[in-house]
C-alpha cells in the first residue's frame, strides 16, 4: 500500500502540489488525472522518492518513504515515466539485462524472456532501442517497469503511444497485476481509459479535487437525464414530464427529463407516466460522461 | 558490484556502439606518438644535424640523469623523450572531456536518467560507473599507445635509450601519476556534467581541467622544473587525495532531485 499524507511540494515561491492525502490499497488501481501543470508529475516522483515533499510524507507498506529508506523502498516499487528513457544505443535486450542486474534479479535471462514474451518484443529484442517505434519502446519501458514484479506501480501514461491491441493486452496485465496484489497508480489523460481501469479515480489540480469511484464522481454532477421513449407522441404526456423538469422537452415519441438524481428519480417519473396511460416502449438513465464531471470539477476548482 | 558492474557494462556497451566518441582520444594518442619521434628522430634526420651537435640541448639534457653509457644525442633523446612521456597525461584527460563531460548532463537529456535514479542505486554507484566507464576505455588507448611508444624506442632512438626509458620514475608516471590524474580530471568532469545543463556548458568548464597540467608540460620542457621520482610519487599521492576528496564532494553535490527538476 502506498500512502500520502499532506503532500506539498513548492518550488521556490510556485507550490505545485498542496496538500494532498490520499492511499492506493492493496489490489487497486487508482488513476491520477488532472490538466497539463496540475502536479501530477510531481506527485509521481515525490511518491518513488525521487523528489523530497516541502512537507508531508509517503509510506509505503507502512514505512515512511525518507531519503535512508529510499534505496530499499525504491526496490518494491516500478517506475514508468513519462517519456520511455530507454538507452537508444542498447538493444531492448540490453536495457532489460541492465535493470534486472541492478534489481539483482534472480533467473534474469527467464524472467527478461518471459517479459520479451508478455509484450510481444521477443522479436525486436536483438533491435537496438532507438530504431522501435514509439509504441514499440513505451511497451519496452513498462516491461522494464514491471520486471522486478514490483508491489508498488506508479505509471505516468502508460498507454501513451499504444495500439488499441496492446492497450487492451496493458490492461489486463494491470488487471493481473491488481488480482497479485499491487497498487497500481497510473497517471492518465484519457479518461476513457481511466473509467475502464481504475477502480477510483483521483482528480489533482495542484490540490486533489475529489477522489471517488468513476460512478460516484458522476452522481457528484447532479446532470443526468431520463430519455422516455413512447409508442406514441411524446407531446401528449410532455405536462407530465415537466412536474419534474419544467425544461423537459419532447421530440417525435421520446421524452427528455432532466434529472438530478437518477437512481432516485428515474422511477418516479416512469411510475407517473404510466400511471398517466402513456404507452412506455423504453427508459433510458443517462449519467453523465466522466469528462463532463472531470470539466466541471476542474473548473470549479480553486487556483 | 552487482549494480556497479552492470552500470559499468552499459557504458561499455553504449561506448562500443558510438566509437567516434573516442576519436578525440584516438587522435590525441597519434599526436602524442607522432610529435617525439618527428622532433627527436625524424627532423635531426632530414636536416642532418643530431640532437648530440647542440650543447644547449646537451646541457639541458643533464637533468635527466647521468647516462655515461649514452652518446650526447642518445642523452637529448632521452631527455626529449621523458618530457614528452608526459603528454600521456592528456590521454585520460581528453577522454574526460570527451566522455565523462557528457555522461550525466547526457543521460539528463535523453531522459534516461530519472528510470534509473528510480531504481534502488547508490549515487556512489551510479558515479564510480561513470568515471570507470569512461576511465577504462581511455587507459586501454593510452596503454596502447605507451606500447607503441616504447616500441618505437626500441625501433628508432639510439641504442640503450629505451632501456635508461625503463626507470622507476617512468613506472610511477605510468603506473600512478597518470591513472590517478585520469581519475581525478574524471571526477572533475563527473561533477562538472552533474551540475550543468547542457552537454556544450560541461565540456567548456571541462577544458579547465586541462590547464593546470599543460602548466607543468610547459615548465617541464622550458626546464624551469625537472619532477624528480620523489616529486612524481609526491604529486601522484596529492592526486589521490584530491580524488577521494572530489569523490566525496561528488555524492554531495549530486541532487537528484534538482537534476530531475531542472530539466527542460
């Protein structure tokens, strides 16, 4: 388990990350997004010890994270940054042989074979690192990650760069690695692949806006709608519809009510409709997208 | 050494595939070779007057030791050829400026850095691997070239020279003061790429390093000073300590953390 606790990071006068807590448990995948600049990076790095907190701390597995624990904490954790930072010169081979010698890997040649394998670069290991392709080399760079099958993965765009095909074949290693009983943190701004993977979704804007599952971070928006669609014409039933939003609207044989409240309102309406006479075909409860809740709480978020 | 090792292997190995990095070392290694055979050999030769018909050189020569068993000109060539053992020095020290100037500020910049420094490294580990990698390529060119050297004394200078060559105070200049001078213009440069930005930035301030020692060439051909053994031993010894002192201030200086913030 990886822990903050009142993380605040400062560069001489500009704070960057302020004041932020929160906990990636056991078998979680937590998913950090927040816009360009909003210390997501920072954050990262403050969490594998390469840079110290103006104050707060981090634990991991219960040990806090300080300058002489670092070395051996740093162990436990695997690292994706941002950019691949594969040494270009060196073969993919290579670059894995070095890490798994510094990670005093046991079996190092099976282990980096059974990588090669899992990432599809059996065929391009003997290919040196800066003649892969962008996807080719960030998928050389989370088998670097993940070769010390670390319990701790902090993963900065893992995704970046990836086809739909390995992005899937990603996941679910994430899923596995989830299932062994890692906490996953990955830093995203694909919010589409965030709702698919992580189990929370953690929002940062230099402080941490909210962190929730996907689902309750929509129902924080209060937008949702209810689409109503009739075997007849909507317009006759629209006086009913606007008991409950006086915006409802009404096109061809289908209702649109706004709601605030889905879960709770949904069978209401649809109770007051048929009791109406309305000939109801289908209901539909639209919440809304993560991005429009990403937007909004991003907007409303103080600078 | 597990880590060590395998940080030292990657240096080797990205050196191997980007063998130009070494030409100015391969380059200042020819230089040291072909300029005391063209001024002690070749030139006397083509003007037909030996080194031993110039009393001056004779004089000066005396420094170097009494060799009754040498004629005058075998005495100047020996003399010219300890003075210019000396450029040997500046063998490791262009490999420091060629190498060891762009080991960290280049690893900063092709963002391989911060994955490693991820990783549960030391940063004595990650800096005794930059100054072996570049340090053990540059002392194999250079002992090659000390190979040549001799050979071509043995070859070309005049009989017995190679032989009054082989001293105790010649051992020490290659044994000692020239590996620890390597070392110590290595750290330098270590700390210098450490500190900078940019790769152009480290190996201006590298050339620095170069200055104190072309001093002492200067005053050693000038004959303003002749570095007995003692002296070499002496030197090589202040050089050890100067060593493990920047070694010391290296760790200290290395800020992860600024390297990894400072980056743009």
């Amino acid at each position: 388990m990886i822990a903050a606790r009142a993380l605040t990071r400062s560069f001489g006068p500009r704070t960057v990350v302020r004041d932020v807590t929160f906990e990636v448990a056991r078998s979680e995948i937590v998913a950090l997004l927040g816009p360009n600049g909003a210390g997501k990076t920072t954050t990262m790095r403050m969490l594998a010890g390469l840079i110290a907190p103006t104050s707060g701390s981090v634990t991991i597995d219960g040990v806090a994270l300080t300058p002489a624990s670092g070395g051996t904490l740093r162990g436990r954790i695997g690292f994706l940054t941002e950019t691949p930072g594969l040494w270009d010169r060196l073969t993919v081979r290579e670059n894995l042989q070095i890490y798994a010698s510094i990670y005093r890997l046991e079996g190092a040649r099976r282990v980096i074979d059974a990588s090669l394998d899992l990432f599809e670069l059996t065929d391009h290991a003997s290919a040196r690192a800066a003649e892969l392709s962008k996807g080719m080399r960030q998928k050389a760079a989370l088998a670097r990650a993940l070769l010390h099958r670390p319990t701790i993965l902090l993963l900065d765009e893992p995704m970046s760069g990836l086809d739909p095909e390995i992005t899937r074949s990603v996941r679910r290693l994430l899923d596995e690695r989830r299932s062994a009983g890692c906490s996953i943190l990955v830093s995203t701004h694909n919010l589409d692949e965030a709702e698919r993977m992580a189990d929370r979704v953690a929002l940062l804007h230099e402080r941490l806006i909210a962190i929730d599952r996907p689902a309750a971070l929509r129902q924080r928006l209060h937008t949702g709608h209810v689409t109503v669609r009739l075997a007849t014409a909507a317009s006759a039933y629209l006086h009913v519809a606007r008991q409950f939003d006086p915006g409802a609207e009404s096109e061809g044989g289908t209702l649109v009510v706004h709601v605030r409240d889905g879960e709770r309102d949904t069978p209401v309406i649809v109770s007051a409709l048929a009791a109406a006479g309305a000939p109801i075909v289908e209901v539909r409860h639209e919440t809304p997208a993560l991005e429009d809740v990403y937007l909004h709480l991003i907007g409303d978020a103080p600078q | 050494m597990t880590r060590l090792r395998a940080l030292v292997a990657k240096e080797l190995l990205d050196l191997r595939r980007n063998r130009g990095a070494l030409l100015p070392v391969a380059i200042v290694t020819l230089m040291s070779l072909a300029l005391p055979f063209t001024v002690t050999i070749a030139i006397p030769a083509m003007t037909g007057s030996p080194l031993g018909d110039d009393s001056d050189l004779v004089r000066v020569s005396a420094v170097a030791g009494v060799h009754d068993r040498l004629t005058p000109t075998g005495r100047v060539q020996l003399f010219l050829f300890q003075q210019f053992l000396m450029m040997f020095l500046l063998i490791p020290i262009t490999g420091a400026m060629a190498l060891a100037a762009h080991s960290v500020v280049g690893e900063k910049q092709a963002r391989t850095l911060e994955p490693l420094l991820a990783t549960p490294i030391a940063t004595w580990e990650l800096l005794i691997s930059k100054v072996l990698g570049a340090l053990l390529p540059t002392l194999a060119i250079a002992v090659a070239g000390l190979v040549l050297y001799f050979a071509g004394l043995v070859v070309f200078a005049e009989p017995g020279v190679a032989a009054a060559m082989a001293t105790g105070r010649t051992a020490i200049l290659i044994a000692f003061v020239g590996p620890v001078a390597a070392l110590v213009s290595l750290q330098a440069a270590i700390v210098i790429s450490s500190r900078v930005n940019d790769p152009r930035t480290a190996q201006q301030f590298g050339v620095l390093i170069i200055i104190p020692l072309s001093a002492l060439l200067v005053a050693q051909f000038t004959g303003a000073i002749w570095l007995s053994t003692p002296a070499l031993a002496f030197i090589g010894l202040g050089l050890v300590g100067v060593w493990i002192l920047l070694t010391v201030f290296s760790v200290a200086l290395f800020d992860r953390e600024t390297i990894l913030t400072r980056w743009k």
